[in-house]
C-alpha cells in the first residue's frame, strides 16, 4: 500500500493522527490540542515551516495557555519526528530551536479556611460533582484518573463491625505506568455507593459521558465555577491532590509511605514538592520556638523548671533588676551594648 507524501502540516497531522495518535493509549488530549492549537500553521508546507514561524505560532499559542502552548510545540516536535522515522520528510525540524520555558514547580494547596469554604461549596453541588473533587481531594488522585474511573477497578462493602462503607479502588495503568490501588476512606465509598445506585448497571464509567466518560473540557469549566464560588480562583484541580498530600504529612505520615503508596511516585523529589508544610503548624512551631528561646535568654529554660531560676533580664535602663545583671568594664562603667539598648520582652 502506497502512502501520499503530505506537503502541509495539515496533511501531515492527519497522516499522524491515523499512524500514531490513534494507537494511543488515550488520544483526545493530543487530538484535542491539535483541533486548538493548529489553525494558523496547517497550510503551511512542511519543508517552509521556519523557526521563527515556530516562534511566533508558539508565543501566540502562549496567551491563551503557557501549558498548552508547550504541549502543542512537543505535538510538533513529534509529528517532524515521526515524517523522519516514516521516510517521508528529511530536513531539519524547526521546532528543536525553540526552547520550552516551563513554570516552576506549583506549591498551591487550600489553607484550613479554604478548605471549609471549599467543601461548603461541593455540598450544594450535585452527587456527581461531590464525587469526582472529592476523589482528588480526599484520595489525592490524578485529575485524569479520576475521569476515567471505571466500576470494575472498584471493590466496595460495608464494615460488619462498624458499619461504615470501605473499598479500594485499584489503578490499571497510572502516570509511571504501573498498577496502584489505593483504600478508600469511608466518606468517599460512602459517595461511591450512593452514586453506583443512580447510573445505569451497563455503564463501565463511573463519570459516564455521551459516549464514553465526560471529558476533561467538562470537569474543567464545571471547576471554574466551583473555585470562583469558593472565592479560590488561583487553585487548580491537581493543586487538590496536593492539598491531600499536605495534610496527609502534616498529620504524621512519613514521606516514603506518602510518596508510595498515596501518590505512586518513583522519586521522593516527587513527593517534596507535594508535600508542604501547613502554614498553622508552622506558626505553632515558631510561636513555641520563640517562647523557649526567649525563656533560655531572660528566664528558665524548660527542661530546668522546678530548679533556681536565673536573674531574668529585662533590658531597661536604670531598672534595679537590669543593674545587678548589667555586666560593667573596669573601670566602673557600664557597657552600653547590653544595657543603654533594647525593649522589655514581657
């Protein structure tokens, strides 16, 4: 069978849709950016396509999404690629020379009052929605993943002892591409069970679409509404599996366990970017630590409680108190650098 050799980038796109996006795994996010992101180059011929049309087509595509526009140009990259391994092109791939510059790792996760808002929120929202963010927000799953859960990956019972609603949900193929089943804490196979009993027994999707499962555009504006009710416009949904992360550790988890057996990580540098410190625990820790510094400086320190105390030092000038502490030079005077400076602490 012989096969036409494309001339446009348009062409050669459908060329590569039918060879390799088809084979994919899961095709509609490059299908999808390909539909958004490729209008203004489809009719240029593919040996004329420059890297400064690269550039131009790639800071364009820049102001309406800087992900997008660096998944867009690694579609480029691959399909020049591909017309090479093909033996259908032979010169140089313009897209090599533009360089992607990536936004620096997030570190976004809900505050305590944030999360309250938050779930008030999902509380008016329909079953289905609750499900789908709490899936994220309490297993600290993939955005992805959960869009394309499916019921035969879930094991739900109930607890004969106490009654409450357990289950697993096993992963067949996740980001690094293992298996990874993760328990399911008890309000979210309670919402399982809920929603199993309102979609249809033939239905494999437990988020079923038209067609197949709903798609990411669906959840995406559904949680463009939800944040701007909750008054959290700047959080995104996979900065939800960070919020579980965080709390997670911040409760006692060690990192290694987090890293894999919630979030399936194959680094632990993974991890520590997901994993951030509550900003109240912090403070608790510094307001502690504060206090036992200055009880080392001006009082006793905590492990001598119960034993004499030392002269607590006050640092005002002329104070009865600050004088039998003062240290004094040899000849009579005092030095001023402890004791003409300075405030009183308590």
């Amino acid at each position: 069978m012989t096969t036409t050799t494309p001339t446009t980038i348009g062409e050669a796109l459908r060329l590569y849709d039918e060879l390799h996006v088809s084979t994919l795994r899961e095709p509609r996010p490059v299908r999808t950016r390909i539909r958004l992101y490729f209008d203004t180059i489809r009719a240029t011929p593919i040996d004329q396509l420059t890297t400064v049309d690269t550039i131009r087509w790639h800071q364009e595509n820049r102001k309406r999404s800087v992900q997008q526009a660096n998944a867009a140009l690694v579609i480029l990259r691959a399909l020049y690629r591909k017309l090479v391994e093909w033996d259908l092109y032979k010169g140089a791939c313009p897209a090599y020379a533009v360089k992607i510059k990536r936004p620096g790792p997030r570190s976004r996760y809900l505050q305590p009052e944030e999360l309250t808002t938050l779930l008030a929120v999902l509380a008016r929202e329909p079953l289905m929605h609750r499900l789908f963010f709490s899936l994220m927000l309490f297993v600290s799953c993939r955005p992805g993943e959960a869009e394309t859960m499916e019921w035969t990956h879930v094991k739900l019972w109930t607890d004969r002892e106490t009654q409450a609603a357990m289950g697993t949900w096993t992963k067949p193929r996740t980001k690094n591409g293992t298996a990874h089943t993760v328990p399911l804490p008890p309000i979210v196979a309670r919402l399982l069970h809920e929603h199993r009993a309102n979609v249809f027994p033939e239905c494999p999707w437990v988020f079923p679409g038209q067609h197949t499962y709903r798609s990411k555009a669906h959840w995406h504006h559904l949680w463009v509404e939800i944040r701007r009710k909750a008054g959290i416009p700047d959080v995104r949904r996979h900065d939800l599996r960070r919020t579980c992360a965080t709390y997670l550790l911040d409760g006692g988890l060690d990192l290694l366990t987090l890293s894999k057996a919630v979030l399936n990580h194959t680094s632990l540098n993974s991890t520590s970017v997901y994993a951030q410190p509550l900003q109240e625990t912090v403070r608790a820790q510094l307001t502690k630590n504060s206090e036992r510094m200055l009880a080392y400086a001006f009082g006793t320190p905590p492990e001598q409680r119960g034993a004499t105390p030392r002269p607590r030092l006050t640092l005002v000038p002329g104070d009865p108190e600050t004088d039998a502490t003062t240290d004094h030079d040899s000849d009579g005077t005092a030095d001023a650098g402890r004791s003409g400076r300075g405030s009183r602490w308590d």
